[in-house]
C-alpha cells in the first residue's frame, strides 16, 4: 500500500447463528494487516468500539454491530479463538500516527478491539461503519474492517471484511484482486436487520 497514505462488551452464548454449509469449503482470503495495526493498543479494548472507557461521548457515524463464526475449513468450529478487530473511523482516518490523510480524528472511537469466541465459534462487536479514504495517486479504498484470528495454538490469519454493495468495492485495489469471485464473496459481509452484518471466517 503506498506508504504517503492509508498505507456490548459481548455475550456470545445466547446468539443464535446458522452454520455455513459450501461457503464453509472456501478460505476466507489472507490480507494485509497494516500499515495502520495499532503501535499502542488502546487500555479500553473490548468488543463495544463506540464508547471508550472513562469517556461520555460515544463514536461519530453510524453504529453497527458485526457478528460471526470462526470455522476450521472441515467445518469445526474455532473455540475460543482470538479475533481483533482495527478500522477506520466514520471520517476515514486511524487512531494510528502514521496516518497523515488530513481527515477528522475522533477522540471517542475506541478504533480496536478483541474478543475470544465462543463454544460455537461466535463473536460479537459493536463499532461504526468506517468511511473510504484517500490514496496516494487519487484512488480510494472501500469501507472495510481487519481482522485477526487466531486459534488455540496460535495459528493466525488477517484478512479485511468488505461491506455489501459499496460501489468502491470493485475498485478498490485489494479487492478487486482477489482471484475469484468466490474469493471476494468470501471477503465481503452479509447484511441483515438494517445495521447488521456477519461475517463468518473460514480458516485452514
């Protein structure tokens, strides 16, 4: 990524989600962590990104909630799992120092969070819905979250989630390189119930 730019807390046992039958077979695709993974994780980091600890204000934009399963591609699901999640805020910028885009900081997005699954696989996350941004060179990158799972002994994948029927999604210039439009369905949310998304992770 060119380096100028860009480069409640949560009670998964008592959701309910549908097991992915042949979406379970596809990987879900590995993708850059950075270059804006947090330097400094922030002290408040649970699974409601709206709201930061000690603070009153809530995060700017649109709240969402994201949940999902971590599954082992034969369809096990991934107990308690780590899942980080690092965005965006609603104006496109990154709690992250490196980032120089000029867009509005917000003092009260918490901007990362991490849970452990469920028995089941599940987790939860309440956040914003980020903006796209700027590049270097005038395109623009879709909305999207990153992510980072790893398993019981370790094992990680990053990836980034895709929101639904973004028309920057076909240019943006990570997702329009997936291999497949099996791979980009595989990258890209489910909406539901308004601002709802899950985003099931398939790992090897």
């Amino acid at each position: 990524m060119p380096s100028n730019r860009r480069a409640f807390v949560i009670g998964a046992a008592g959701l309910v989600f549908a097991r992915p039958a042949v979406a379970a077979a596809i990987l879900t695709p590995r993708q850059t962590e950075g270059p804006f993974y947090p330097m400094t994780k922030p002290a408040d980091q649970d699974a409601d990104l709206t709201q930061i600890a000690g603070r009153p204000g809530r995060a700017q934009g649109e709240a969402i909630e994201l949940t999902g399963r971590v599954f082992k591609a034969s369809g096990a699901p991934v107990a308690d799992g780590l899942v980080e999640i690092w965005q965006a805020n609603a104006f496109g910028r990154y709690a992250h120092p490196g980032d120089k885009g000029g867009t509005e900081s917000d003092p009260d997005f918490q901007g990362f969070g991490k849970v452990r699954t469920g028995a089941d696989g599940a987790y939860r996350f309440r956040t914003v819905k980020p903006a796209d941004y700027l590049l270097g060179g005038g395109s623009r990158r879709a909305p999207h979250i990153h992510l980072l799972v790893a398993d019981a002994t370790g094992r990680e994948l990053t990836t980034q989630m895709y929101f639904p029927g973004e028309p920057l999604n076909a240019h943006d210039w990570l997702y329009s390189r997936l291999g497949s439009d099996a791979l980009r369905q595989a990258a890209t949310a489910k909406a539901f119930g308004g601002a709802r998304y899950t985003f099931d992770i398939v790992v090897a």
